[in-house]
C-alpha cells in the first residue's frame, strides 16, 4: 500500500543508516510506499522538552533526507489538560529547533467527527461494546502479566443496545465514568493492552478547538493510529514505550480496513542529572523548585533557548547521539560540548569580570580615559569591533591574584608582570588589605611603551588577565546556573527519599558582575563569550541600567585542572 503524496525517495548521502533509515529504505525498494511522510505528534498539555527535540530532528530530518513531507499534529484529545498556552509553544519550538511543516498542522480534534463514524463501525461490526463497570472493576479485571482478564459482564451487549448507548454518551445523557467504549478484541490476550481496551470516555469538559460539541472523547491510543492513517503517514516513528502498543494500533486499522503506516519504535533519550518526566517537571514548575518552564535549569526547549543553547548545537546533540533501541543515559556534558563547541565558532568576546577586585594603576594620569578598538573576536571569523574604555583604576577577577601564588601561577602576585589584555603591561607593588588580610585593592604601575598588550624592547610575560574600567563599568546581576540534580540519574531513588530530595540546592547563585558598557545594549537572547570566562547569554529580564546575564556553559578551564594537581 502507499500514501498518495508524491516526492522523491532518495535519502540524503550524508544520512548515517541507522535501523529506521533500513527499515525506510526497504520499504521504499519493496514499493510498499513511495513517498516518506512523517509527524511529531505532541500532546499540547505541556511545554518541550529535549527528548521531543529528539523526536523533532528524528522526524523532521527523515522528511528532509528523504524529500519527503513532515506534519506538525497536535493529539488534543484530553480537554481537561490541554491549553491554547502549550500549542503556541510547542510551534516555537519547532520552529526554533528548524522544523518546517508548511500547510500541515493538524489536530486530532479535527477528526473527532471521522473518529466518532470509526467507533461506530466497530460497533456494527461487533468489535466494540460499552461497558458499565467503574474505572476501578475494569482496572481489577484486567488481569496481570501471568493470569488473563476476566470479560465484562456487558461484553456481550447487542450491537443495537451498544449503538443506542454510545449515542447517549455523545449526546451528553451520562455522566462522567458512567460508561466506556471498549474494543472487543480478547481478555485473555498475553499483551495486557490488547484485553479490550477503552476506545473512548465520557468527559464533560471544554475543549480548546472544539468547545463544548462533544461530551465523549477518544483514548490516545484509539485517536494515533487513525490520525496517522488520516494524515497518510509513512512511517509513525515513536519511543520503546510503545511497542506494546504497535500491536493495537495495527489492530485498529487492520479491523477498519483503512490505510495502515508502519509503527516504529525507538529508544527515548535519558539525560544525566536531568529528569524528563512530564508529571516530574510540572511539579517542579508548579511548587516552586525552579522559575517556571523557561528556567535555565529546566531541560526544557524554551528554557535552553532561555539559557543560551543554540538549535544548530542540539540538532548536532541528537545527530551525536543517534537512535537506538536500547535504553540508555547520555552524559548532559556532550550537550554541553555540542553548545560549546558552536558559540566558540559564532559568539563575540566581550570582557566581564565577575568576582571583582579593584585594582589602582598608580602612574597612570588620574582622570585620563583612553578608548581601545578591540575586535570581536581573535581570528577575525565574527566581524566587527567594539571601544572598551581604559583608565586609572580597574576590575579585575579576584582569583587572578594571589598573595602567595602556587607554582606555575602565571597571574599577578607582588611583584609579578602581567599583560592587561589589549591594554598595558602592569606590576603589582603593592596590596590594601582588609583586617582578616583578605586583599581589597591592589597597586600597580604601568609601562607605558606597551600599549596594545606588546613590548617594544622585546620581553615576555607568561599572564594576561581581563579587565574592566571601573569608571565605567556597568553592574550585572549574573545568574550562574549548574545541574539541577546532584546525581547523574536522579530517576534512581535511594529508599526513603523522593527525587526532589535529590536537587542541588546550589544549582542557582546570583552575582553582581562589573561588565564592559558595550554589554549593557545587547539584545535579550544574544549570546557572548565573556573572555576566558565562559559563553552567557543575555535575560529578557536585563535592562540598559541593569542587565541581566544566565551563564550558557563554562569554558574549558585547563588552569582549574593544574591546581587539581598541585
């Protein structure tokens, strides 16, 4: 059988042939179809998360490699959960992610009319029948993995006494859980999902698209497989926990005789110190443990996106990352490489310092500013260039100076030279201390034969620090964010304990940074290289007068490793 959707089948060259790209290149040499078309069908009761983008580049990119097409659906058959709120960002996503579906979003809920004509044909057909029980006698008549299910005492109900009924509950006669419909298909099955599971429940509840037309709504299982038969898709791609269900899903459309995609199914993404539970992550929104969908911490696409992650950086994730069909956990440090490694190529340098300490150029002329033209970054790959201003005093980081610096400390110490980056070489001579001998300001001079960071009679210094004048240096809040959990699998609950038992109770600290002026005119959304500090990105909560800064991912730190050492 085939869709009747036409485009080419070759697949790009450049595709890796993983066994759902097999399984696709077989079925177009059998001719069982001739054009590949896929969908990502989420349910619009909560906001993505980076197992659907996952799915997102999955699917969209076998309809990319293979010149096929690609829908956007929304399974909107449960109206108590679902919000106009979730469709809107569920689009962005995807659109975001680089998914395009051109004319095709579709919903569920447009076939709830077609859908309802299906149930009655199983009805007719003897092949469905409404059952009275509760929810609670159906779940204990179902069975386990090693005894069958007990039949309803109304399986066996006329197909005239079923249709009259099911009409009723359309028509709004009963109340909730009065009735189901139920699939007549065999309580002694050994898949648990095949013992006549519900096709449809009564809800009286609005609906998002369709108001209040209907009272009963089809079961997802019921509602995903004549979606994609609707819809001609090729290959319904999905993740392992649903392989038990392939075989109601053929079930159904086989008993219909209507056009039939081939389900596959793939293992879904495990991420380190992350959970991708639905139910999990609504209760971290909703009792407060983070700021809300969008927070940074949250593995969710908006708050990637929120953080600084880049699209092109995810999709180069999940290419990494492949499809398999064994579970497994990747380690969240290879996303973190796939964003690293895209800002290190398009992020402009900027300096801030984040832990400052003042630092007081004393030959320098008081009141004198010079204005540097430094570019935006080393090797010139991102165009363009910014003034940072230079005066007397300045910020510098705090851990670049030591009172007593380890060996190989190639930063400033008493007595030490170092190179102020695009600046002047400086030399401590002396420290201010506090009463706890913390130092709190520290003394330089300056050369001033070495403006631009080089000497012209020839010496070298091992150390250059960043640096911001603080004349003009504006105030940053800077929220440095780390894992949320602080074990790699926090699904693996020690008894007793609960995953929320599991956060890091420091996977958010708020600084206040000293930044150079050019940073305080950014964008939200843009994001930078602080230098040799790490890639931020900037908050939608920043103003001109008070930016606002999420740190994206750190920098590779080889000094943090020598120190380990020492």
């Amino acid at each position: 059988m085939t869709n009747d959707a036409t485009a080419s089948t070759a697949s790009s060259d450049n595709a890796p042939v993983d066994f759902i790209r097999a399984r696709i290149n077989r079925d177009l040499a059998e001719g069982r179809y001739t054009c590949v078309h896929t969908r990502f069908p989420p349910e619009p009761n909560g906001y993505l998360h980076i197992g659907h983008a996952k799915s997102i580049c999955l699917n969209y990119g076998l309809a990319r490699d293979y010149n096929g097409l690609f829908n956007l659906r929304f399974d909107d058959t449960n109206p108590v959960k679902e919000d106009t709120e979730y469709v809107d960002s569920i689009r962005e996503d995807v659109r975001w992610l680089g998914g395009e579906w051109d004319d095709r979003e579709f919903y569920a809920s447009d076939y709830f009319d077609q859908l309802y004509e299906y149930a009655e044909q199983l009805i007719k057909a003897g092949k469905a029948y409404v059952d009275s029980q509760t929810a609670e006698q159906i779940r204990e008549t179902r069975g386990t993995l090693t005894t069958p299910g007990i039949e309803s005492p109304y399986r066996n109900r006329s197909v005239e006494e079923n249709l009259d009924l099911f009409r009723r509950m359309r028509d709004g006669e009963f109340p909730d859980g009065a009735h189901v419909l139920r699939a007549k298909i065999d309580m002694a099955s050994p898949n648990v999902v095949m013992r006549d599971p519900t096709l449809y429940r009564i809800r009286h509840a609005e609906h998002h698209r369709t108001g209040n037309k209907w009272k009963i709504y089809p079961m997802y299982d019921f509602t995903h497989c004549l979606s994609d038969s609707i819809e001609g898709i090729t290959h319904s791609i999905c993740t392992l926990e649903f392989v038990n269900n392939r075989e109601l899903y053929d079930w159904v459309l086989e008993t219909l005789g209507v056009y039939r995609p081939q389900q596959i199914e793939f293992a879904r993404l495990g991420l380190t110190y992350t959970v991708l539970s639905k139910r999990k992550l609504i209760q971290l929104v909703k009792e407060g443990y983070v700021r809300g969908w969008d927070d940074p911490r949250m593995p969710t696409i908006c708050g990637f996106r929120r953080r600084g992650f880049t699209p092109e950086a995810i999709r180069e994730f999940c290419a990494r990352i492949g499809v398999a069909r064994a579970e497994n956990l990747v380690e969240y440090g290879l996303l973190e490489f796939c964003v690293r490694e895209h800002l290190n190529a398009i992020a402009p340098r900027y300096m801030a310092v984040l832990d400052p300490i003042r630092l007081v150029i004393d030959n320098y002329p008081e009141g004198q500013v010079e204005w540097f033209d430094m570019p935006v970054s080393q090797d010139g790959t991102i165009p363009g260039e910014r003034q940072v201003p230079f005066s007397r005093e300045l910020y510098i980081e705090r851990d670049d100076f030591r009172m007593d610096p380890p060996k190989k400390f190639h930063r400033l110490y008493p007595g030490a030279e170092v190179r102020l980056r695009y600046g002047y070489y400086v030399t401590c001579t002396s420290v201010e201390c506090r009463e706890d001998g913390t130092p709190e300001v520290i003394h330089c001079v300056y050369d001033p034969q070495t403006r631009g960071g080089s000497s012209p009679d020839g010496r070298k210094v091992k150390g250059t620090i960043h640096w911001v004048s603080a004349a003009h240096a504006v105030p940053a809040e800077v929220r440095l964010y780390s894992q949320l959990f602080t074990v790699p699998n926090p699904n693996n609950v020690p008894e007793g304990q609960t995953y929320l038992d599991l956060l890091n109770p420091d996977s958010l600290q708020t600084i206040t940074a000293q930044l150079e002026p050019a940073l305080a005119s950014l964008p939200a959304g843009s994001t930078v290289q602080f230098e040799r500090l790490g890639y931020f990105c900037a908050d939608p909560d920043g103003t001109p007068e008070k930016p606002v800064f999420n740190r994206t991912v750190t920098l590779k730190d080889s000094w943090a490793k020598q120190e380990n050492k020492a």
